[in-house]
C-alpha cells in the first residue's frame, strides 16, 4: 500500500488507475481480490496480509472488520491523526485554495458519541441490533461500541429486549438514541404497526428504562409513547429541547469547540447575524448573547423548537426564525444586504445553492461550518470567486477511526 484515501482506504496502483484496499496501511503487502470499479479506478479486498505497514496497530474493538461503523481503527494513533489533520488541506488544494492559516486538529477522543443511529432485524427468535456491514445489508450484531458514552452503552441491550418484544420475524427498526442532559431520547422507525399490547410494552420499557422521551415513527408519522422528562441539550447555556431524532453535533465536545470558534470569529462591532441551517439552535442561542439572529431551516420540527425556545427566552425579540429550503430558496443577497455575519452548517451535501447567493452579497465576515471536507472546498471557491478570503480553517474531528471530519473556516471581504 502507498497511502490512504480520503475515506481511509489504502490505495495500491495497477495500471496507472488506483485500487482501493479497505483495512490497509501503508507499507502493507497484501494479496488481494479485485470486486469491482470505483472513482476511476478499482475497489477490492484483502485475501491475505503477507507484511504489516510500519503503522498499523492492533484494533481495539472486538466487532472490528465486519462492523463498518469504523475504517480506521487498524491505524495507530499518531499516523492516524496526521491523516485525518491532512483531509482538509487536501480538499482545500484540489479547488485550487489556501486556508491562510489552517490550525491544528482538534481531536474529540472515543466514547464521546451522544447520538447514535443503530440498525436492528428480527431473524427467527433473535434479533440483531447493530451497524451494517461496509456496502452491504448485512447487520453485525453488537454488544457494544467504543464511540458511545457509557449511557448509551448501558442501554443497548435493554433495547435490543424491548424490539425483541415488538418485532416479529423478518421486521426492521432503526433506532436514533440521544444521551441528552435529562436521559434517553429514542426515537424508533419501522413498518411494524403497533397493537395496543405493543404500546404497553414500550411504555413499560420507557419506565424501566428510565428514558426522558419514547416516540415511535410509522409511514412518516412520528407518535409519542412516553415522555417522563423533556429531553434537553443546552446551546449557548439556553435548554433546548430537540425534535424526535432532531439532528445535533454527535458529541458535547465537538460542539462547544465548534461554538467556541464560531463566537470567537464574530467581529466585535457586529450587531446582527444569521444562522443559515440553523438546526434547532446550536449556534443560534450563543449568538443570540449580543446579536439580533435571523435562523432558517428546512426541517420544520427542528425550527418549531428553536422558535418555541426563543419565545420562552427573556429576550424573543433577538430571534426570528424560519422553516426554509435553503437548496431550493436560498437567501438571496438582497436579504443579506447590510448584514454583518453569516454562519452556515449544511449537511452533507452541502450548501451550493446558498453559497452562491453568499458570493454575491456585501457581508463582510462569513463563518463556514462543515462536516464534508469535499462539499465544503467546492463551496468555498464559490465564496473565494465571488470576492471573499479563506481566512482561517480549523478541522475537528468528532468521528474518530472514520473519514469523516468536521471544520470550521472563515471568510471576509
């Protein structure tokens, strides 16, 4: 192996076009089966390892292999985190831009995930309960996760006994559980249709389970089961109660580094912001301190809870909220007009529709939050093309032994 791609595959050469080897390091020497075509080149697995790389460790989870929760636990710790601090510089260089001054990574340890989205499927008289394979369908069934914190690790196998108890043969579920400040919020999807025996029996799991919140989610319809206690995480000191499996930062950490450094880049003479995939308020709330906040968001039940929050605040007047498609109905620059910060956090995908209209407004200090390096280079040359400096970048990384990573970068005229 010669090195690692961005997803943390080993990559090899044949013929000039690249193979990708999950589970290699470089220096490895391997046998390997080539199973099909990826980005250009190839994508394979290991038959045999004939030779270690001078970097390869011992991986510390036992379901490590088949479990495709995690790439990279075979790398050890130092060479690991150079290649998770490089992802970033080399998104940035292959559009062509320099971060000015990229700081240093900021590494969030294991056993810090507060969210986790588990897939379970009922066979004969088990169930698995668990990730899924790498590319596959195929569920690994685990006992227990190294990312999680202890909460969520306790709670796994009462879990796995209450869909036991609902699920009949060949059933799915997806479970989405936070460990919020109050405890437990589970939300749980599946085609099951629920008996009235099954919603006593999830309501007794509740109790004993000691969960804050239980929603069940059928056909697109979200019904609560149980609530003892309002879910909470504090943005910014503010409580705040999400949505049913509500996107928030996967862990604690990650988000006061993230709000530490959005706060930090706010220019002291600024008066207004706006929160562009505000969520339910990650960033909004520790804004809204000293600024008059303007927050947009697509999911409506996530804009319900920040709207109802402000609302309840001691000052509702610093928050307008609106539920908005940002991909189909950016905010124009117009809108931005005489704005003196933005701050945006898209998904995935990322924000190539909003970041146009960004490159054609007059706000003088955007604040860029991501957590795909790649969706992120492409609209940052957006901004840069449309008159803006990439004047700092920071990458985070939330998502140990994996290729994901979040960042935060920021932009003036």
């Amino acid at each position: 192996m010669e090195s690692l791609g961005a997803k943390g595959d080993g990559l090899a050469e044949s013929g000039g076009r690249p193979i990708f080897l999950p589970q290699t390091v470089p220096g490895d020497r391997v046998r390997a089966r080539i199973t099909g075509e990826r980005s250009g080149g190839f994508k394979g697995t290991v038959i045999e390892l004939l030779e270690g790389g001078p970097s390869r460790s011992e991986a510390p989870c036992p379901f490590y292999g088949p479990c495709g929760g995690c790439a990279l636990q075979h790398l050890e710790a130092a060479a690991y985190g150079a290649w998770k601090a490089g992802l970033l510089g080399q998104a940035l260089a292959r559009r062509g831009l320099d971060a000015g001054r990229l700081h240093p990574l900021v590494q969030i340890p294991p056993s810090r995930r507060r969210r986790v989205v588990l897939s379970a499927r009922r066979g004969g008289r088990t169930l698995s309960l668990g990730y899924h394979e790498r590319e596959s369908h195929r569920l690994v069934d685990v006992e227990a996760c190294l990312l999680l914190t202890a909460p969520l690790n306790q709670f796994l196998q009462p879990l796995r006994g209450a869909l036991e108890a609902v699920l009949g043969p060949r059933e799915e579920a997806r479970a989405t559980a936070l460990d919020s400040e109050t405890g437990i919020d589970l939300l749980i999807e599946s085609s099951h249709e629920l008996t009235l025996a099954d919603r006593e029996g999830l309501a007794a799991f509740a109790a004993e389970a000691a969960l804050a919140r239980l929603s069940w989610r059928h056909a697109g319809e979200t019904q609560p089961l149980s609530q003892h206690r309002d879910p909470v995480l504090r943005f910014g000191g503010t409580p705040v109660v999400p949505p049913p499996g509500g996107f928030v930062q996967p862990t604690a950490e990650g988000q006061q580094a993230l709000t530490e450094r959005v706060l930090a880049a706010v220019p002291d003479s600024a008066e207004t912001a706006a929160d562009l995939f505000c969520g339910c308020g990650t960033f909004t709330f520790p804004l809204a301190r000293r600024l008059q906040v303007y927050a947009a968001e697509a999911d409506e039940a996530a804009v319900e809870a920040l709207a109802l929050t402000a609302r309840k605040s001691d000052r509702p007047d610093r928050i307008s909220a609106e539920c908005r498609d940002l991909a189909r109905t950016p905010v124009s620059a117009e809108e931005l007009s005489g704005g003196d910060v933005v701050v945006f956090d898209p998904p995935r995908a990322g924000a190539r529709e909003q970041a146009r209209a960004l490159a054609q407004s007059d706000v003088p200090r955007v604040i860029a939050v991501s957590c795909n390096p790649t969706t992120f280079a492409r609209d940052a040359r957006t901004l840069v093309d449309g008159g803006y400096r990439l004047i700092e970048a920071t990458p985070i990384d939330q998502f140990p032994w994996s290729g994901h990573l979040e960042l935060i970068a920021v932009f003036e005229r």
